[in-house]
C-alpha cells in the first residue's frame, strides 16, 4: 500500500445476485465492483429495487451472492460476521418492547458472553455517544421515533465493531428530526472514526453525510458513478445546504440517477 493509502474495509468485485422467486428470476445486483476504504462514509442511492439494502445485506452475510467477490476486513462475510466486524441498523428500531433502553442495548453484550462490569461500561459508553443519558430505564414506548432509532445505533455501537452498515434508518422521520439525526450521526462518525455504510433514498441526505456517494441504476443493480465529496467532513453545518460546492455534488446525483432511470422517467 502506498503512503497514505487506506486499507479495504469491504470490497466487491463482479458481484451479483438473482433471487428465484414463483414468477421467475429477480436480478438484484449485476457486475458490482465497489471498494469501501477504512473510514469512509459511503451511502447508497438510486431508485427503490435497486439493490442498495441487498448490497448491504450481502455485506452482512444475511444474502448470499450468485457469482463474483465480496470480502469485508480481509474476510468473507460469514467470517466477519462471526469476529463481530459490524453493526447493522435497520429502518425500523426493532427495540424489544418489553425491555428497557439500557437492556436493549445491552443485549448484544449479553449473547457475546462479556461481564455484566464490561456490559454496564460499554453501555453507559454509547448511551452518551448517542446523548441518550437518562433514558436507560425507558422502554422504547416511552421514546420519540428519533430517540429509539439512535437507540438502535447504540445498539450496534455496543460491542465497538469497525464497521457500521445502516439500512435507510431516518426513512420514517419526519424532517425536523431527520436534519436533526443526520447532525449527530455526522458527529458521531467523526468521534469514532467508524467505516460507514448508509441506504437513502434522499439526495440532501447523502450529499451533507457522505465523503463518498454510489449512485446504483433500476434492478438489475449496478453502479453508475460513485461521487467523491468536495465537502470537508469536519465542517458541515446544516446551512451547507445551501453553498454551490453542495448544490453542485446533489445535481450531479440528481443527473446519475436520471441517466440510470433511462426511458423509464
């Protein structure tokens, strides 16, 4: 590697993936290459189908590719699943009810066999990470929808893995809470320097978050260019919004997803 290069953290070459379904074949992904270094922000956008979550999903080892590579750390999926490389945050919190907050995020902790003085320093840890102080003994009935989806992300902080992939998680906010989230999840990849993956759907969204932007075309997934942000990732206020450097990087994304969407616009 040459000076100040930065290691793979996920790296797909030639993947693909094709459901079998009752109605035939489903081409999720298509010739996928895509190197994500350690790191980097990268979120995944483009049309609904197009493979962004699945592309996640086989990062994770919760899909199996038909034909072409993916290793994440080094690793296939499986094996980084098994050494805990990553977190997963899904579009819904899928917090248990019945338990508390701080029992919620504790549950990861618990599967994996550490010490309940390990589980109770590691969850006080990122329940400030996630300026959830306070809130340890409500269930998640007694949350917002904000305030459980970054339980949910404390959750996945737990166990303190390199990776954090994140499935559209503010898709079902509304936008006050969403700008809101979008700042302290920012803030938060900078305190931890973490490797983040992260589907959207909204341009604003991967624009202010990412230091790299794969645009992906209608099923069957492909990448059609993959955006290098002019935008420095220690400075970005929420009025960057409106500065040309970021107008300009959202109507490049805009110009890809049309040019992938073809004759179907």
């Amino acid at each position: 590697m040459t000076a100040g290069a930065r290691a793979p953290v996920i790296e797909a070459r030639g993947l693909s993936l094709t459901f079998e379904t009752n109605d035939g074949p489903v081409h999720a992904l298509s010739d996928v290459d895509l190197v994500v270094e350690k790191g980097d922000f990268v979120s995944f956008i483009g049309p609904s189908g197009c493979g962004k979550t699945t592309f996640l999903r086989v990062a994770a080892d919760l899909e199996q590719p038909t034909s072409g590579s993916i290793r994440v750390n080094g690793m296939s999926p499986a094996e980084a699943r098994q050494k805990r490389a990553y977190g997963y945050v899904f579009q819904a919190a899928g917090l248990f009810p019945w338990r508390t907050i701080e029992a919620n995020i504790r549950l990861p902790l618990e599967i994996m066999g550490y010490s309940r003085a390990e589980q109770r320093e590691r969850v006080r840890r990122v329940m400030a990470l996630v300026e959830l102080e306070g809130f340890e003994g409500k269930h998640p009935w007694q949350l917002s929808g904000g305030m459980q989806q970054r339980a949910s992300i404390a959750r996945a902080l737990a166990f303190d893995a390199d990776i954090l992939l994140m499935d559209e998680p503010f898709g079902a906010l509304d936008e006050i809470v969403r700008d809101k989230l979008n700042e302290q999840l920012l803030a938060l990849w900078r305190r931890t320097e973490k490797t983040i993956g992260f589907v959207t759907h909204s341009i604003p969204e991967a624009v202010f978050l990412s230091t790299r932007i794969v645009v992906m075309s209608p099923r069957p997934g492909r990448v059609t260019d993959v955006i290098e942000s002019t935008l420095s990732p220690d400075d970005r206020p929420l009025h960057i919004r409106e500065s040309r450097d970021f107008l300009e990087i959202a109507a490049r994304v805009r110009d890809g997803l049309r040019a992938g969407l073809g004759d179907e616009i």
